[in-house]
C-alpha cells in the first residue's frame, strides 16, 4: 500500500516515510485524480536511484517535493563546486533544508555505473524488469442503476478490474499495458472497456526519448500543452511553479488526459531540442443533428464512463487528430521554448445555450501557439508563459520563487487568462477547474526556520471578468491558507492548518432577478503523527468545515479519525486500519482526508454526513517477489434510510467496498 511502503537507508539511517510526500502533494490534486503516474516515478528511482553527477532538470523535476529554484541551485551548485563525492553534500545546496535532503537520500545516489555499460540484446531480456498487477474491486451493497429499472441503467456488471504489465530495462527501455473496466460497464465479449499501451526509448544519442502508442506532453507552465498529471495550489508554496517534465510514456487508467500515436524529443544542436508528436484518438461527446442535417457536439465528455446506454451511445464518437512540435532552447540559467500544434475534429462544436458559454469554442479545427520561459538569476527563478488559440482571446502566466535565505523562499505569480481563450490541453494554474475567463495574484511564502520548525502561507485573489456555471455575474473572490508543522523529533510530528476561501454565486432565493452571494468555507485541522516503536505508528487527526451563504446559517462539520498502523521491517504481513466519526450538516461542508490503499491505487475519501468510517488494508508478502493487498472499507451512516443518489442509490444506510490486489515482479 501507498502509506509507509517502506523505510529507506541510504548513507544514514534516515527513515522516509513515502506517505508524506504523497498525502502533501494531493492537497493540490483533484480528488479523484489518478496517482499511477508518480507512484510509478518514486517507485522506480527507490529501486533505480538517481546519480547525482549524471542526472538532468527533467529527472529531478519527477521528484514531486522539488521546487524548480532548489533544482536551479542544484546544478549552480555542481557548476561551481564539481560532482559530488557523497550524496550528503545536498546539505550545502542552497534551499535544500533538512526536510528535502531527508526526502531525497532514498531517491538519488553517487557513482553509479553507467547504463551502457550493460546495454545489449542480451542484457535486455536477462536484465530486464518485469511488474504484473492485476486488481479486483467491488461494492457489496447493491445500487439502483443495476436494478431492472426502464430507461437508463447500468448494463454492465458491478465488479472493477484493473491489469497493468510493465517492463522496464533500467532507465533507458520501458514498456506497458494497462487494461481497465469500471463499475457498470459490460464485461462480456469484451472484457476491458479501456486499453492502453507503449513502447519508450531514452538516451540514444541524439534521441533523448521516443514514444510510441499512449503518451503525455507537459511544458511551459500549463498554458498551451500539458496533459497527464497536474498539480494546483497546495501547502507548498513553491508547487504553484509547475515543473514541465516534457514527454513521458503514459501509464495511468484516466481514459481522456492522454495522446496516443508517437512522440520524441531530439536534440538539433547542442542546446536545442525538438519535440514533434502526432496523436489519433477517438473521444466521448454527447452529439445532436443540426438544422443541416450533420453531427455537432457542445463539449467533450471526459469521464471514461460507459455503462448507460447513452453513455455507451457517445463513446468514441468524436474523432481527433493533433499534430506540432515544441522547440527548445535551454543554456545554463536561462530556458525558452516555443509550442505550435493543431488539433482537428470529426464535427463541429458549436455555442451552448447558457449565457456563461457564449465564448466557447466553435468550429472544427483549434490552431495553438504558445512561447514560455524560466530564468535564474541569483536567488530568483522567473517564469512564464503566454498562449494563444485561433479565433479566440490571449492568456499568459508569470512568476518568480525567491530564495530570501536558507530558510525562507517566497513565491509570487500573476495571470491573466482571456475569457474566449480556447485550449483542450490547457491544465495552468487556475482557481477554475480550466485556465480561462480568469485573473489572479498568488503569494507565498515558506519559512523553515530548523529541523523541528516549518511554515507555510499563501494567498490568492482571483477575478472573473465573465459569467461563470452558477454566476449570472462577472465576479471575485480570494483564497488563504496557513500551515504550521511541527518536528521534535524522528517519532513525533503535529500539524496545524487553516484555510479560508471566498467566492460569489448566484443566490438561492427565489427572486426574479438573480444577485450574487458571498461563499464562504473554512477549515482547520491539527494533526499528530507518532511512532510508538519499529513496528507501530499512529495518526490522529481533528479537522472543523464551515459553510456560509449569503444570510444564511452557517454550517459546522467536523471530522476525527484514529490511524494505526503495523508494519514491522521482516514481518510477511503489514497493514493499517482508520476508525473516524465525521458530523457535516450538507454536501456544501463536506470535508476530504487522504486515505491509505493498496499500491498504486489513490483514495481521498469524501466525508459527508453524519456517521462512521474505518477501512483495513493488509498485506501479505506471499514470497520474495508475489505479494497480495486485501482492502476492506465501510461507511455507516446515521439518520439516513438511502445512501448515494440517482443510479448509485444503495437502500439502506451502509456503503462498503472490498478490494484485492495481486502484484508479481519476475
């Protein structure tokens, strides 16, 4: 499972607990966002670490708890002192606290031997690694969609699978397919409703990488192509920089946020690299008949989800096809690079009828351009982006991270995304759930002041210069956050957190006219972590939501939970188990909390209600390289006779889940 996988020792005996770094950067993903792809990454580098005098930006930028200034001052830092004789020298990089050279000691090494030594047809097959998963997972109550109801329900069956193969020959060759089936979709004569697969190459040469078949593109700050795995504001000050990590082999189950063709990035000159790609895809979207008689859509659906029959009506029906290239230039302190791809469809799209979408998309064919940055100059990384789409309006990003002193950085960023700026791969940072119709003014700042101290505030003003789903109104709002952790010792750890966000929605008066009503939410939670010994470590966690529109009454929810968990280092059985009691009066102060899983599997569960939760995960070393997890979670509501709505209503007042996951390494 993803909590406490393992401890590591590399050079000293430093203890990583690999949840921390997860559950820190899920703060700034969306809730039900797939975390494969960077599991996949600190999995892989614990197994294969990083040689610090022969890595590059990109490598590092797949370690998640980096900032791009600390990556800058890494390689300042080899410029003017060498490579590195041990690994503990981190310690005299500039920014590096001791929290980050904890987090790092696992994942990077020295003197390692180089791959090409090793590299031949005959090593591939001998040398090579082989990772098989294969996951069941079902509800045990039954839900309304699968009942004979009339009209639209689910025609498949309740169960989830999952199977994923990967190989992998060090850093430079991988390969893998994933094949995946949601609740309610068929299972039979075809058994998997999503199938994904790739071929990637690294290091050949000029060829830095190739990628044939399912792939992920992320450059720049987000603004004109990015798709895969993202990360938004969080208790990091610093991750509101993000960290493009170019092209990259695609290994997750999310059914939309991919391309699929071929990719590669070539180095032209000695500082120039080129990326081209082409992609062919066919995509869900809900279709009509126009007055001409042809097939026009509104949006693209994006769920993956096939199990109604309308849902399977619109599966695959619109075809896209997208090719361009993004161009390099990165010496020294100073990166830039260009993006130009165009993105054609099978049918129009045209206008949606609510007022707020008046400046959507229209037409067939999407033309992007975009031109971003980064440059360091002494203790500051700048950044930015701008973008633009035919037919629409202009959108751009800048920022800067400052390192005010070994212990403090600060972070400040402006964008200014025009209300008819039109993108499909547009994933920048944005109070939104897309970079569009928008203006903001971020600031943060990080405070590390020792090894037992660490701080953390931001705030975020935002404007919507247009309508927005719910807001009849050009409107604004603000966000701020306020962490405080703190470290005593290798055993003992206790959070703090605040977090307040205001925005503007429509009423929910009945009133001819619509005005708009202040927002506001409100959380606070305090945390404690502790190890009792090798074997046993706790989390206890109190967390209050409030929820307040307009004049009416506020709501109070809050949420406790205990967590234990075993995992002694030889023992053949590991496991955890959470018991919590959460009290929230509606959906509107619902509160999230991350939630252990089995391995490669993300959960940030939703308590909302009034009830209880526990969940138990185990697992069983069954040999050196056959390991099954066994994961069973319930929750109990009170005061309810249903849980769930429409087609996932389940009689009664119990929801729960069993999961089962089987991995061998050959």
């Amino acid at each position: 499972m993803i909590g406490f996988i393992a401890n590591a020792q590399q050079n000293n005996e430093t203890e990583i607990d690999i949840r921390d770094i997860l559950e820190s950067v899920t703060e700034s993903l969306p809730d039900d966002y797939d975390m494969t792809e960077l599991v996949d990454v600190l999995m892989r580098y614990r197994k294969h670490p990083i040689d610090l005098n022969y890595t590059s930006p990109e490598e590092l930028k797949s370690l998640v708890f980096l900032s791009p200034l600390q990556i800058s001052n890494f390689f300042s830092y080899v410029k003017e002192n060498g490579q590195f004789v041990d690994a503990l020298e981190l310690q005299s990089v500039d920014g590096f606290d001791v929290k980050t050279v904890q987090n790092l000691l696992p994942f990077v090494a020295v003197n390692i031997q180089p791959e090409y030594q090793q590299l031949n047809f005959k090593n591939i097959f001998k040398l090579g690694e082989n990772d098989l998963m294969m996951r069941y997972a079902q509800n045990i109550e039954k839900q309304k969609g699968f009942t004979d109801l009339p009209g639209n329900r689910y025609l498949g069956t309740p169960e989830r699978f999952q199977t994923r193969y990967r190989f992998n020959y060090s850093t430079i060759l991988s390969a893998g397919i994933t094949v995946d089936k949601d609740a309610g979709e068929k299972f039979i004569d075809k058994p998997f409703d999503f199938y994904s697969a790739n071929v990637a190459l690294f290091k050949l040469g000029r060829v830095k990488k190739l990628v044939v078949g399912d792939y992920t593109l992320q450059f720049g700050q987000g603004l004109t192509l990015w798709s895969g795995f993202s990360f938004g504001k969080g208790p990091d000050v610093t991750s509101v920089a993000k960290k493009d990590l170019g092209l990259r082999p695609y290994n997750s189950t999310n059914e939309y946020s991919f391309f699929r063709g071929a990719s590669a990035t070539v180095n032209l000159f000695k500082n120039i690299d080129i990326t081209p790609f082409i992609s062919f895809r066919n995509l869900d979207a809900s279709q009509k008949t126009d007055k001409e008689g042809n097939l026009v859509q509104s949006t693209i659906n994006q769920t993956g989800l096939h199990r109604t029959p309308s849902e399977i009506k619109n599966k695959n029906v619109l075809k896209q096809q997208l090719y361009g290239a993004v161009l390099q230039y990165t010496k020294n302190e100073f990166g830039i690079g260009a993006v130009a791809y165009q993105s054609t469809y099978g049918n129009d799209f045209v206008v949606q009828t609510a007022a707020y979408d008046q400046y959507s998309f229209t037409g067939k064919s999407l033309t992007n351009l975009g031109l971003f940055y980064n440059y360091t100059y002494k203790n500051m990384y700048l950044y930015g982006e701008g973008a633009k789409g035919s037919g629409g309006g202009f959108a751009y990003i800048n920022g800067v991270l400052i390192s005010l002193s070994k212990a403090v950085s600060a972070a400040l960023t402006y964008r200014d995304y025009a209300k008819d700026y039109h993108n499909f791969f547009n994933q920048a940072v944005a109070e939104s759930s897309e970079a569009v119709n928008e203006k903001g003014l971020y600031v943060g700042l990080n405070v590390n002041p020792n090894k037992k101290w660490a701080f953390s505030i931001y705030g975020d003003y935002f404007k919507f210069p247009w309508l927005k789903y719910r807001v009849d109104e050009p409107s604004k709002g603000y966000e701020a956050l306020g962490q405080a952790i703190y470290t005593p010792s290798k055993t003992f750890k206790i959070l703090a957190r605040f977090k307040m966000e205001k925005k503007q929605q429509n009423t929910d008066l009945d009133v001819p006219i619509n005005f708009l009503d202040d927002v506001k939410k409100q959380g606070y939670r305090i945390e404690v972590n502790w190890l009792l010994n090798k074997n046993w470590s706790f989390q206890n966690r109190a967390e209050v939501s409030q929820y307040k529109k307009g004049d009416a009454n506020k709501e109070f929810g809050y949420l406790i939970y205990q967590d234990v968990d075993y995992s002694p280092l030889f023992s053949k059985i590991t496991g955890n188990v959470r018991f919590a009691y959460f009290n929230t009066p509606s959906y509107n102060s619902r509160i999230y909390a991350y939630e252990d899983d089995v391995l490669y599997s993300f959960s940030f569960g939703m308590y909302s209600g009034k009830g209880f939760r526990t969940y138990l995960n185990l697992k069983y070393n069954l040999a050196k390289k056959l390991n099954i997890w066994i994961r069973y979670g319930l929750f109990i509501y009170q005061d309810v006779e249903t849980v769930g709505t429409y087609l996932d209503e389940i009689k009664g007042n119990r929801k729960s889940e069993v999961k089962v996951q089987v991995r061998y390494q050959f």
